[in-house]
C-alpha cells in the first residue's frame, strides 16, 4: 500500500545509481552512469499521492476538531445512526495522554516526512551527480580523511584554524594541480566546519537558575599551497583567530579599509605589498566574502573564505530531467571562485618571484 | 536637564568633531603622500633594469647608438623625482622616457631576432612589464587617495574645519597627457 510499483522502480534506479556513482572516475563513467535514468520509463518521480491524501484528511479533521472544541452543535446535525458513534470517537480522542490533536498531528507529520525524505532522495542523487561532475571538471581529487584529525594538523599549521571553542573538522578535502602561465602549483581545497559552544546561566524572579547551552556552526572554506615567497603575514578581511605580528599599513586608504595586514618583520609586509599586489587583493575581496590570507613560517599559504559555492554550487536541474543533466554534464563547470583564488594566488607569485 | 550643561554638552561635541574631521583630514593628507612615494619608489626601481638595458644596448652599440641615449635621458629624469614634493609634471615626463625607450627597444628587437629570444631580454621584458604593472597600480592608488583627500576637505562640514583649522588645498591627480591627447572627448571639468 505504501509502496506502489512506480515508487519501488525509483527505490531501484536510484540505489543503483548511487552505488554506481561510488565507482566514478572519470566524466565517461559519469555519462554511463545517466544511461538507466535515461531509459527509465515514465517520469523519474516518487508517487506521493497517499501522502497528500493523508495530509489533506489530517488537517480536515484538525480544523473540523478545531471548530468542536470551540462549540460546534456537529452532533446535533448529525443523522441520529451517526451521532452515536461519532459522540464515541471524539470521547475516545479525549481520553487519548496528548489530547484529541495527535492522532491527526502525528499522521500528518509521518506523511509530511515521507514526501520530504523522498524528494530529499533525489535531490541529493542529483547533487551528488553534480558534485562528481564539478571535481572532474575541475581536476580535483577527493581525499578520504579523518575530519577531526585533519583540522588538528592544519591547526598546527596555520592559525586560521583556531576557530571554534568546542569543535573543528575539515569536512570535505580535495586535491588539485594549478598550471599559470609561468608557476605550477598543488593545492588542498578544503571546508574547515567549526563549533563555538555558549553557555549562559540565568536567574528568574524567584532565584531559581537555569542554563542553557547552544551550538553555533561556522564554516570557511578555502585553499593551501606551499607559496615560497613570503612568510609570517597574514591579510585579514575577516576576523582574527590571534593571528601575530606587526600592524602593517600600505598607502591604499581602501585597502585599510578592507583588510588589517600583520607581519613578523615590517620588511616583509615592505616587500610584499607592492602597489600591484595591493590592487591584486582589493579585487579578490570585491569577489568573494570574508577572505583571510595567512602565510606561515614555512612559506605555505592559507587563504579562506565564506563562500560555500567554492567548492560546490548547485545544480540548476534535477535527476527528473535526465537529458537536460546529462547535457550540463556534458558541459564543462568551473568552480569561478576557485579558479579566481588560484589565480590570485598565481599573480601574487610572479609579483613575489625574482626575474633575475 | 539646565540649559547650561545642555549647551556645554553641544559644546563638546561640536569641539570632537572638529578634532576627529581635522585629524581624518590629516590622516588622508598623510595617505597621500605616502601613496605619492609609492609611486616614486616604483619608479626608481627602473634603475634595476638600466644596467640590463645597457647591457642590450652595448651589445648592439654599433647600431643601436639611441637606445643607449633613451637610457641616459631616463636615468637622468629618475634623479629628477622627489618622494618629498607632489610633481606629477616630472613623473609624466618620466613616463614619456619610459615610453621612448621601449619604443625604442621595441626596434631593436625587431632588427635582431636573436636578441628577441636570448634569457636576457625574456627576463628584461618581464622585469619591465612588473615594474610598469606596479607603477600603473601605485599610479592609481595614488589618484584614488587624492580623490577620497579632495572629498575629504570639499565635503560638508568638513570643508568648514578646513577652511578654519586645517587649511589644507585641494591636489592634483596625475593624468597622462599624451594618451590623453588621443581621445577626441575632452571632459568639461
């Protein structure tokens, strides 16, 4: 009753699908992969007629409940074959430990759930097609990690990981190569998730105490490089995660305005904020949000931003439309912000290196 | 509230404005001048690339007497840039022997395709087009704090505590003439 045949198809297809996608290593494979949904019959859809049905007779019976508690004569306009039972039922819901209500409360949440679970089964197929899509066109391999083991090593790297009183984790970390024009570099890409953990404890009138704690959940996302050319500066467009050093002040009144820059040696902020660097970093803070660039003692770069869509973006169809995906699929998808930090990172390269 | 404290409340405020308008004034001025360094500092970094230039230039002598000359006239302007006066009249002329002498080398690279692909004249070239991307950049850093410096002292009330206190003129940006020349459209300022 629950699981009509059109539905058990979608269950298959997209469990083999999902297994499949799992195998994917090249944009080849993930073009094979839309084959069964191509040829699927019908439309790629769950069939949750049942689940409005419930839905609607739910709140029927809760706004008719509404209108009983608030005095409707109902069982007097009742046929008198009727009102007996019905005098019954409603006297049944009263006695029930959460009220007349939950009854129809709960059916109508369970069919609410499944309709969501279902259409959130296939969305994320659809994204977790995307996401393939987008690391293979953009050359990024995912590295499989331990979330928390991988923030504590970063976190000894670079400062822009003491983020976060209660926890931290690199939840997703890819691999990538960078070809400019005249360096190469590999890169991490990664999205660094942190916990800040608040406890507040209040008294009320009568000297009883309460605390309560919450959870906020931050994320950066962002790139590391071995760079070479500079160390110990940060460029902070965000907040500081006790980032050190000297204050240091290039000319651009609109650059002090957008960033704070420290150094361990004034002469290495001398060096590195040349008028065209200045101009470099005042353009990438105009494209992506909240951008920190962090250079360690070793000489590897960190910079992090708030954009999500760095490394992910959504994707504009749904696995329902399978030959309008395949054909975005076939398409090729750069990650813009991505490639705009790469190359950034690029330019502050050839203005850092030595020609001679 | 007396009308007394009230009126040496509106007092205090007025004199902290007065002081915060001044000093961001100041703050500005400072800004520019320091921008106005920049841009001789980027210049004087020519003085990297005359020594590789002459090099070029000493090599190909026999025929290439002009670039030497083109590189005499720009060392010689360089000396001419002070980091301590606003000239924006020198930086352009600077500018115009800097144009010359690329011209310039331009045509001797042409005559001599093996000096077009020796390492030196690869690394000379990038060298140059760095120093000329830092120096258009600190060029433009420039002009934009001379504009936030000139807004600062024309804007109202800020014009007033200039007027009075801070007595601070309006600057001069640095405009190039003779790309200037090539456009039909003069603004109407």
């Amino acid at each position: 009753m629950f699981c009509n045949p059109q539905n058990a198809q979608v269950n298959l297809l997209l469990k083999s699908m999902k297994q499949d996608l799992r195998q994917v290593k090249d944009e080849q494979a993930l073009y094979r992969l839309m084959h069964p949904a191509l040829s699927f019959k019908g439309k790629i859809a769950y069939n949750n007629t049942l689940q409005w049905w419930l839905v609607a007779i739910s709140i029927l019976l809760l706004v008719l409940f509404y209108f009983l508690t608030q005095g409707l004569p109902l069982f007097q306009m009742l046929p008198e074959w009727a009102a007996e039972p019905a005098w019954n039922a409603w006297y049944f819901l009263h006695q029930l430990p959460l009220g007349p209500w939950s009854p129809c409360v709960l059916l109508l949440v369970v069919a609410v759930f499944i309709i969501i679970s279902r259409r959130s089964r296939l969305n994320g197929l659809t994204q977790a097609i995307w996401q393939k899509n987008l690391l293979l066109d953009n050359q990024l391999t995912e590295v499989n990690c331990a979330p928390e083991t991988q923030a504590d090593a970063y976190k000894l790297r670079f400062r822009e990981f003491h983020r976060g009183n209660h926890k931290q984790s690199i939840d997703r970390l890819y691999r990538g190569h960078h070809q400019g024009e005249q360096h190469q570099f590999d890169f991490e890409a990664f999205d660094f998730h942190y916990v800040d953990k608040h406890t507040t404890t209040t008294t009320d009138s009568k000297g009883r105490t309460s605390t309560r704690t919450t959870y906020t959940h931050y994320h950066r996302y962002g790139i590391i490089l071995p760079f070479g050319y500079v160390k110990d500066l940060s460029v902070l467009g965000y907040s500081s995660s006790g980032h050190r050093g000297t204050k240091w002040q290039p000319a651009s009144l609109d650059f002090r305005r957008a960033f704070t820059a420290r150094a361990e040696e004034e002469m290495t902020a001398a060096r590195f904020f040349k008028p065209v660097v200045v101009e470099i970093l005042l353009d990438l803070k105009d494209a992506v949000r909240q951008v920190n660039l962090e250079f360690n003692h070793q000489g590897d770069l960190c910079i992090t931003v708030a954009d999500a869509d760095l490394l992910s973006t959504n994707c504009p169809v749904s696995l329902d439309e399978p030959q309008q995906l395949l054909k975005l699929l076939k398409e090729q998808t750069r990650l813009e912000k991505l490639d705009k930090l790469l190359n950034v990172t690029h330019k502050l390269m050839v203005y850092n290196d030595s020609n001679f | 509230m007396s009308p007394t404290l009230l009126i040496v409340i509106i007092v205090c405020v007025v004199i902290a404005a007065i002081i915060l308008i001044h000093n961001a004034i100041i703050g500005r001025f400072n800004a520019v001048q320091r921008a106005w360094s920049d841009v001789i500092a980027q210049e004087r970094q020519k003085n990297k690339i005359l020594p590789a230039l002459e090099e070029v230039a000493a090599k190909y002598a026999s025929h290439e007497k002009q670039l030497l000359e083109k590189v005499t006239e720009l060392r010689q302007s360089l000396t001419q840039l002070s980091a301590d006066t606003i000239d924006v009249k020198t930086l352009s002329q600077t500018e115009s022997h800097m144009g010359a002498l690329l011209k310039g080398l331009t045509l001797t690279v042409e005559a001599y395709p093996d000096l077009k692909a020796s390492e030196t004249y690869l690394k000379l070239m990038r060298e140059i087009t760095e120093q000329q991307d830092n120096i258009g950049a600190a060029i433009r850093i420039f002009n934009r704090n001379v504009e936030q410096f000139n807004n600062g002292i024309q804007i109202f009330p800020n014009s007033i505590v200039n007027s009075m206190f801070t007595h601070k003129h309006t600057l001069q940006v640095f405009d190039d003439s003779e790309a200037a020349a090539g456009f039909e459209y003069k603004p109407n300022f």
